[in-house]
C-alpha cells in the first residue's frame, strides 16, 4: 500500500494526539498529524545507513518507537507516491510475488523508491523478501523488527547486505525528548526533565516514558486504576465475569502479538451484548477490533503484557491457565509466535500449555507448522540447556583445535 500525504483536520488531529501518547500502536496518520518527537540522530543515521547499503533493519525491543521512526524516516526523506508498505508477507511463494510486483512497479516509476516493512511474529518469508528486493537498484528498503525475531531470523551477511540500526533508550535521549514534549507544551505533572526521570525509574522503554510525562502518571498506574474499577463493577453486578475474562484472555495473547477469533471466543465465555463490551474496552483503550471485526487485540504488546500481569494471579488465576484457555481460540496465522514467546518468556508455567496441546485441533497447516515449528525449539532449548556443560567443553575444544592450526599455518 503507499503511504499518502493527506490533510488531517483538527479534530482528527486531537484524537490522534490522544491515542498516540496514551501508547497505542503508531500508524502513519500519526506521523502526517505530526504529534511525534523528530529524533534527529537517529533519521541521521538511517540516512547514513542507506548510503552503504540499500537495505537498513531497526531492531530493538518492544517500545522503541522503531515504527514511529521509520514512518518519520519515509516521509522526511522520500516524497509522496515513492514511499509503501508491505502489510502482510504470507510465505516465500507471496514474498516472491510481492517482490516481483514491486520491481515492476520501481521500474515503471523510474526513481527510486521507498519498501517499508513492519515485521511481526507471523511474517513468513520477510527475509526472502528483503533479499529479493535488496537486488533492485532502485529499491530502498527499510525494516523494523523486534530484537528477538531479528535474532531469531539469523541474517547474515552472506544472505543479505544489510545495514542495521539498534534502538535503546537512555538518559540522554530522554532530556531530548522531554523537551520537544514541552515545546508542544504537553507536560502536565512535571516541571522538570530530572522529577520525571527520578519518577520514570531511569528503566524502561521510551513509549512508557513518554505515556509518564504527557499523562502524568506512569502505564502500569494508569492501567492498574482501570482494571481495579471494572473489577468493581464486576464484583457490584454492573459487569460480568466474563467480560473481566473476554479482557485477560485477550490481553494474555496481544502480548505476544496474537489475536484471538471474536465468534468462538463470545460463545465460550457466553458473553451477553458483545458488541456493548467491545466498545467499552475501545473507549477505555484496552482492547481494538480488526478491521473486518472478526479478530480481537490489545492496542501494544507493552500494554497487553501490563494488562495480563494485572489480571493474573498465582492462586486464583494463573497465567498459565488463561495461556490454555487461549489456545483455540488464537487466529492460527499467530500460534507459532505465540507458543514461542511462551515458551521463552514463561519456561518455568508451560506444563499445562503443552498439554493443551495435545487436544488442539488446528483447521490450517500454518497453525500445524507453527506448533511443530515452536516445539522443535523448544526441544533444542531443553537440549542445550541440559547439555550445556558439555557443549561448553566440545566448544572450547574447537576453539582450541582451530587455534593450533593456525599457529601451523603461521
């Protein structure tokens, strides 16, 4: 799809404003409504990046702004109708295609373009994609991706010449990025960089960072406040239990970037005026519908994770026990990240998600694939880790044995 310029009137600007800096996922209308911070280092740097390679990957964790920065990259430095995006990468057969569309459509233009590509857990065949890009002389492309899948991707340089760019967040960028904050005149509870930072904890991500100083408390104290009312209205008859449910669920999978199916879900729980609990869960910003309204999803995986956290506990409602529920109901394109992002993040709670296992009935091969997929690694995992000692050793005497041949060769 291209990215447009188009007018945004005030109206949909203050909207924008508000969702943007309550940390919900960036989109392009946020960049054209101009309510992010310029970070004039980093569109530097990626500006240098693209001089030595044609290919520039943003990694980081979670909360970066890497999507921000790249759609602020697009815009700043390539003019309208010469920017796109690819929303969704099938397989190797799709990358393929895509590729092939685009290189038509790069020679036709005759300049060169911008390919943007916001990688998620499900993506399959971006790397093939990027290398059959990578090629073109006329094509750009500019990657995002979380630190753990750029890791898990393994790209070498053999495969791909790219140029990356890491995302942290430190002290420095902070005062920086205070400051622009306050000269959109957007900091309402703190008159100085060092009270908001000494609040902020000096860790963290920059998207709560950010949700501090413009709202005035921090994410997790926000969303806190929110769940405790609604389970007040819960416990006070004003909500159902399942409503708190259809909430935790979802939250559980969205932090690992998954979405759950709406129809089976609604019956499962016996939800009672659905589309009143959607929209309640919209205008709180805690939940959004997908486009179609078939999908449920939190609005960042930062923010879902905080909501699960806050809706788990270890006696009456384990983390692991909603991870199961979730299963059948998570849209088979998203199981493979799912379980992965599991079974990394929470080793020590899977043993009742892999006996779910045994009883899921996928309708898809991808689902299938992504299952065997994930405990395959989950295998190697184990396998490393009870073996670590020994691999160690082998390791070392490798290292050793590689040494001595080239102090031969010397």
């Amino acid at each position: 799809m291209p990215l447009e310029e188009q007018e945004i009137d005030a109206q949909v600007k203050d909207e924008l404003s508000d969702e943007f800096y309550r940390g919900i996922s960036a989109r392009y209308e946020h960049i054209l409504a101009d309510v992010d911070v310029l970070r004039h280092k980093n569109l530097q740097e990626i500006a240098k990046k693209f001089e030595e390679n044609r290919v520039v990957i943003i990694h980081g964790a979670s909360g970066q702004g890497k999507t921000t920065l790249a759609f602020r990259y697009l815009r700043e430095f390539f003019s309208d109708k010469s920017r796109f995006k690819v929303q969704l990468i099938d397989s190797r057969k799709h990358a393929l295609s895509i590729a092939t569309a685009i290189g038509d459509k790069a020679n036709a233009i005759g300049m060169p373009i911008a390919v943007y590509l916001d990688v998620s857990p499900n993506d399959i065949g971006w790397t093939e994609l990027v290398k059959e890009l990578s090629t073109h002389r006329n094509i750009r492309v500019l990657v995002t991706v979380r630190e753990e899948d750029f890791r898990r991707a393994s790209i070498s340089g053999a495969e791909i010449q790219f140029s990356g760019v890491e995302l942290t967040f430190n002290r420095i960028e902070a005062q920086e990025i205070y400051q622009s904050l306050t000269n959109k005149k957007l900091p309402a509870e703190f008159l100085t960089f060092e009270e908001a930072w000494n609040k902020f904890g000096g860790e963290g991500p920059l998207m709560e960072f950010v949700y501090l100083v413009t709202q005035g408390n921090s994410l997790r104290e926000r969303l806190s406040q929110q769940i405790i009312r609604l389970e007040d209205e819960a416990r006070t008859g004003k909500l159902s239990d399942a409503t708190i449910e259809l909430l935790k669920l979802a939250s559980v999978a969205s932090a690992f970037e998954s979405r759950l199916q709406i129809r089976p879900l609604v019956q499962h729980l016996a939800l009672t005026a659905p589309k009143r609990t959607f929209e309640l869960f919209e205008k709180e910003y805690l939940l959004r519908l997908s486009e179609d309204g078939s999908l449920i999803q939190g609005l960042h995986p930062i923010r879902s994770a905080i909501l699960a956290d806050l809706l788990s506990d270890s006696t009456f409602s384990p983390w692991s026990e909603s991870a199961s529920i979730c299963l059948p109901f998570i849209f088979e394109r998203d199981v493979e990240s799912f379980l992965l992002y599991a079974f990394s993040r929470h080793r020590f709670e899977i043993e009742p998600l892999l006996n779910s296992l045994t009883s899921y009935q996928p309708q898809q091969w991808t689902a299938i694939a992504g299952v065997t997929r994930a405990l395959i690694w989950l295998g190697i995992k184990e396998y490393a880790e009870a073996n670590k000692q020994l691999l160690a050793e082998i390791y070392q005497d490798v290292g050793t044995g590689f040494l001595s041949v080239l102090d031969c060769d010397i």
